[in-house]
C-alpha cells in the first residue's frame, strides 16, 4: 500500500529522562520537565536540520542527525520515504550528559514520523513506537519513560521491548547536578564486568522491588530503596566527581543516584537548604513530567523557541 504524507508540519514535544534510578539498571526511569521541541515537514527534496539551544554548531544538519536517521527508520517501518525533510529543534536537554538526549531525539524521529504519514498511527501503533525507539536506541529504560511520561519499568521480550507506566508519589521531587563535562555511554558501559557476585544481584532485585513501592507509595523509603550494587561503584574511577556528589548527597539524607550512565546527578528529593554541591555544577530543580511526548500540528511560537532550560537553577 502507497505511502501518502501529511501537509503542513508536525511537531513534537519530549521530556528528558533519568534511567537506572540507582538499583534499576536498564529496567526503571523517570520522566522529567525538561523538553526538547521538534518540528519537522515533507519538502520536495533535500535534507535540513536547523538546531537552537544544546548542541547548537556541534550536532550534523543533515541524515547523520540523530531526529533524522530516527525518522528514516520509522519511514521504512511506515512503508516509504518522504522526498525530502526540514527539521527544527529546540534543545533544551543537555547533550551526552545522562538526560536521556539521544532517546529524546530517537522518540522526537519516530513519532514526527508517523504523524507525517497520514494513516501512520494505524500502520505503528504505541507498542511498536516503543519497540522502534527501543531497538535503535538499544536498551529501553530511557526511550519508555520519553514516551509514556511518569515513572516506568521496562523490560524486553523476543518481540522487543515492552513498559508500563506508573503514577509517581506526592513528595517526590527530583533535582539534578548536571556537571560541564560530558560523558559517553559506551564508555560508562565498558567499565561494568561481565559478571557480578550472586550477593550483590540479589540485593539490587530486592531494592529495584523497593524502589517501585516507594516512587508510587511511600518516599520515605527512598534512600534504603537508591542503594546500587550493580553498576555505580564500578563506574565511580571514570567520574569521581559524580561518585563524591552522589556519597555527599546520600550522607545528607538525599536519596542521590548516577543518572542513567551520567555524569549528572539525580536527587529526588530536595537536598536540605544548607547543602552545597561546589563549583561546577548546574543545579536544575524539575517536575516529574506524567505526560510523555506530546504531538501537535503546525510550527513552534516564539515561546517554545526559547532555548533556555525549565527549572530554577542555583
């Protein structure tokens, strides 16, 4: 069947993401008040890519952009390609820091995909968004959470990858650190063992299961339910500037964590008034976003131009 594509342009609207969340690796994340806004259309011919905010002058303008090789993914699960893109982003998510940056552009692709074909949510439906978004990014705790919005679990089936969603309780509210210098996933990754003692896999499933009752029903269990026996203290010699701020957090009472692979630093409490982190840190005071990504019609206002970041910084 002959794919027909929208007129005019759509546009999307997806919230940073924190993964991991401590004990939960590749299975738990949230979903922040911090947006990304993308806009794209079908042109006769060409690819272009205009980026404002994180990532500006550094990210490709053209196929090798993250939002575009997403979108050609999702064009061929549609079942054709477009003759030709423009893509505007508004980047307000810090880049290569442990935010959920390239599952914001992953989600942004697919979805600004299927609303520029005209029977797209027919042909992908939310389930297969999720699995798309899943497999290019290659793990889904941080694409789940960008969809679906709240607090998820996510987990993979041989069909792929599949999340629910859950209400978060009153009183969380997460706060990040988020440092100047980058860091990579990979890297992170490659620092984790192949294997880890029976003990501490045990104790992790035990605080993964505590974490979900004390996100959805009691935050009072939140610092016992962050211990992680899995993957920080492994990851700690390539970032000891992160580990230092997570143990001072966690010694002042401050359910503190790696976000996702890092550098920044996920709070979800507020740390006490007295607390300081030390030079060098952004301190983004945020929501937790319920909503996930958020597709409309027609291009951004001057307002959602702005690339400066949500939240009250200190």
């Amino acid at each position: 069947m002959p794919t027909t594509f929208a007129s005019g342009p759509v546009r999307v609207r997806v919230p940073a993401t924190s993964a991991n969340l401590g004990p939960g690796f590749d299975a738990l994340g949230l979903a922040l008040m911090l947006h990304d806004d993308v806009v794209a259309e079908v042109r006769p011919a060409g690819v272009t890519v205009a980026v404002t905010g994180e990532g500006a002058g550094e990210l490709p303008d053209d196929d090798r952009h993250l939002v575009v090789s997403a979108m050609r993914a999702a064009f061929d699960a549609l079942g054709g390609q477009p003759p030709g893109l423009a893509v505007e982003c508004v980047n307000r998510i810090p880049q290569a820091r442990g935010l959920g940056s390239s599952s914001a552009a992953i989600v942004a692709g697919v979805l600004l995909a299927r609303a520029l074909v005209v029977d797209g949510e027919r042909r992908l439906d939310g389930e297969a968004v999720l699995r798309l978004a899943a497999g290019i990014e290659g793990h889904p705790d941080n694409v789940a959470p960008c969809l679906l919005g709240g607090f998820t679990v996510a987990w993979t089936e041989p069909a792929g990858a599949r999340a629910v969603s859950l209400p978060v309780a009153d009183g969380i509210r997460p706060v990040v650190f988020v440092p100047a210098e980058r860091g990579l996933t990979a890297a992170a990754r490659a620092a984790l063992p192949a294997t880890v003692p029976h003990g501490d896999a045990a104790s992790n499933a035990g605080r993964a299961a505590l974490l979900v009752h004390a996100l959805t029903a009691e935050p009072a269990l939140l610092l016992p339910a962050t211990v992680d026996r899995l993957h920080q203290a492994y990851r700690a010699d390539g970032m000891p500037a992160t580990s230092a701020l997570v143990s001072d957090l966690r010694e002042a009472g401050v359910a503190a964590v790696v976000s996702g692979a890092g550098p920044t630093v996920l709070a979800l409490t507020e740390p006490p008034e007295d607390f300081h982190p030390g030079t060098g840190w952004r301190v983004l005071r945020l929501g937790t976003d319920v909503h996930g990504a958020r597709v409309g019609r027609g291009r951004l206002g001057h307002a959602e131009r702005d690339p400066v970041a949500a939240g009250r910084k200190s």
